[in-house]
C-alpha cells in the first residue's frame, strides 16, 4: 500500500528517464539510519518527518504494519525512537491501530500540546476503518489511545496556544473533499466547527496542516483545485495558497493569494505545506512546473500592499534532484532543507530521491546544493526533514532499508 499522492507515481517515473547528467553536489553531511522499519509488529512506511520532544527523542507514524490485521497489511502504528547512551536509538511502538473504532492509516506530522499529549490524523478505510483525529496521553503505564474526532481528517494538524485543534477536518460541504475545521477541547469532549469548505475553484487536497503567521491568521496549501486544463496539467486543478481571517464573530474567511499555473513558468501542484520566516515570508515548494516542469521552491512576501511570489529555484537537472514534495525546514541562519526525487541511484524503476538545501545570497539570490542522494540501502524516497536546534536534520523515508519498508535517518554536519 502506498499512500503518496497521484503526482508521486507520475514524477517519480520521469525522474529515472532524464536523471543523465550528473553535475557537482555538495555532500556536507553524513547520514546515519536511526532505525530501519519492517521487523516482524514493526511499522511500515513511515509517513512525514518525526517531531522532537524537549529531550530530542523522535516520535512518528507509520501508515501501515504494526500488529493489527488490514487486509494484507498492519493497520499503521505510532512510534518513538530514543536515543540510547551508545549512541544507538531504540524504538518503541506507542500504539498499533487495529481498525474499526480504533482507526487505521495514520499519515502526517504529530503535535504535542503543553501538557505532553501527541495528537495525529489517520486515513481510515471508510466501513471498515474509523478516519479522524487521534489523542496519545502519557500515564503511569505507558499511552493512552483515543479518537477525540471520527470523520475525515489530515495529513496532520495544527494547533493554538488554548489547545485548539486545526487542519483538514470534517468532510465539507462538496461531495466530502473536505475542509477547514476546529476542534476544542471541552468538558463534554471535543467540539467540532466547520470554518471553510473546499472546491475545486477554491482548492482542496491540502498535503499538509496549515501555518499560523503570529497574528492569529493560518496560511496553507491545496495540492488540487485552482486554475486546470489546458494551463495546468490535470483537469484537478494545479493548487492554490490560501489565507484564513478570523472575523471576530466566531466565523472566519478563506482567501486565495495565489492559484498555480497562473503564467508558463510557474510551479503546478503545490506538494507540501508551507514554512514562514521571522519577517512573514513564505516559502514551499511545488512537485511540477517551473522553467524545466520539474518543480520549484517558492517565496511569497506582502510588498506593496499584495502578497507577490519569487520563484527562488526551478529544478533543472534529476540527477541533483527534482520533483520536490514534502514541506520544506529552515534553520537559524536562514537556510533551507526540502526532500525530491532525483539523484543516480535505481530504487524498483524510480530513483531513490534527495536531501538538498537552498543557502541565502546576496541580492536576494539562492545557492542550490544537495545534501544527500539516497542509494535505497539508506532509505528511498524521503518525505521530508525537520530541523534541530543544533542544525542536525531528521527524516524517514517510504521505502528502503533492510526490509524496503522505510528508515528513519538522521544527517549531521
């Protein structure tokens, strides 16, 4: 079972036919696999980078494997991985979905709250599985596991600094694409609102949770919807940036700044979330399009009294990567890490993917280089990194590893 989007297959496919030139990377790091997925109860395909607690252990889901019975497959699991005094890092599984009202297919980032809980999202499998929203609460005795919200949700969630809940929610009012939802936490349980609804005018399918700005507005992506044939190359639509207002009554307004495919160069199917820097700019990346159709990184800021976009690379060349998806990471000094397909090596008829990093210059300009180029017995197809305080990046990949079932890793200077 694979759960990458429909731009996943397609890319990844024209990735290994043009990836012939091999021009110099900039192999900075090294990798070290934390954990190789796929033993015996052991998680399968790690879905989305881990997310670090404040003593730097790793925590992520798996969307299939673990002990509970799917079809052919487990029903995903959630998992650690800790740090040991030998430098090692054990893994520890928190909860193994077993469907039915217990869910399954968990996919996306976790969160904690202030209080040490882990929130998730998780697929489901329509009758036979519950999709929604997940709570882990740490006790004396380990984990316990809820669902705290049983209808369509994610790939993941973001919170505010009450406890409130945000992310793709709820099934919308159009043909169940999904929406903009809230949940709060209250005496009686979780309390559900519908805050926008998905179209395909306005964009649906978000790949990841949305961003706050610090002024209590959300900024977000949808992979769908927006501007479609014949300037974009699905009659899906090629996506969308949106903004949410809160309007002060309760309710809030969803405004689009951006639909891609708006002009010849620019990027088709935005195939990750979004990430803000310290002056409000945004900055992501998109699976296709640009100058060569095999994807960009983009920035958007407010001049002018408009957001307008800088397209900041427009991937040339495979072999160094392409096809980026995932959301991009920052570190202190500005710089950003993001995961594609590309590189040489051949993982099954696709490439294995990169780490690469784009480093800010002078006038506004952005140096490329890669990080990491996958070999498959590291990790194949990566979903993305995230950044640690010490600027070590972490990540898990789909595939690969010892049992091809994907690793998690871990890439120092």
């Amino acid at each position: 079972m694979n759960p990458r989007s429909h731009t996943t297959v397609a890319t990844q496919t024209v990735a290994l036919v043009v990836c012939f030139l091999l021009l110099p990377g900039a192999w900075a790091r090294t990798l070290k696999v934390l954990h190789t997925f796929g033993a015996s109860g052991d998680g399968t395909i790690p879905y989305g980078p881990p997310v670090q607690d404040n003593e730097g252990n790793l925590y992520g889901v798996t969307y299939d494997g673990g002990t509970g019975q799917c079809s052919d497959y487990g029903c995903g699991t959630v998992f650690e991985l800790k740090r040991q005094a030998n430098g090692t890092w054990k893994e520890t599984i928190l909860h193994s979905f077993t469907a039915g009202s217990d869910g399954s297919a968990p996919e996306g980032g976790l969160i904690f709250d202030s209080a040490g809980n882990i929130y998730g999202t998780m697929r489901g499998d329509m009758s036979f599985a519950v999709g929604g929203v997940f709570e882990l609460a740490p006790n004396s005795g380990g984990w316990s596991y809820r669902v705290v919200y049983g209808d369509n949700a994610g790939p993941g969630l973001v919170s505010d600094k009450f406890g409130n809940l945000y992310g793709k929610i709820g099934p919308g009012n159009y043909f169940g694409i999904g929406a903009i939802g809230e949940l709060s936490p209250s005496s009686h349980g979780w309390i559900y609102t519908d805050l926008a609804n998905f179209n395909p005018t306005v964009g649906y399918a978000p790949p990841a949770p949305p961003i706050w700005d610090g002024k209590g507005k959300m900024f977000g992506a949808a992979e769908d919807g927006g501007i479609s044939q014949p300037a974009c190359w699905t009659s899906s639509g090629c996506g969308v940036i949106f903004k949410m207002m809160p309007s002060g009554d309760g309710t809030w307004t969803y405004h689009i700044l951006h639909r891609f495919a708006s002009f010849s160069t620019d990027g088709q199917t935005p195939d990750g979330g979004l990430v803000m820097d310290a002056s409000g700019n945004i900055y992501g990346v998109t699976g296709l399009g640009g100058v060569h159709n095999q994807g960009t990184v983009f920035k958007f800021a407010f001049r002018g009294g408009q957001w307008k976009q800088t397209v900041l690379y427009s991937f040339p060349n495979c072999a160094e990567g392409c096809f980026p998806d995932g959301t991009l990471a920052s570190d202190k000094a500005g710089n950003l890490y993001g995961v594609g397909s590309g590189g040489l090596a051949d993982c099954g008829g696709y490439t294995c993917g990169v780490v690469f990093k784009l480093t800010p210059q002078a006038r506004g300009t952005w140096k490329y280089s890669v990080v990491h180029k996958f070999t498959g017995n590291d990790g194949a197809f990566p979903w993305g990194v995230m950044v640690d305080g010490k600027g070590n990046l972490f990540g898990t990949t789909e595939n690969g590893g010892t049992y091809n079932s994907g690793v998690a890793f871990e890439l120092t200077p």
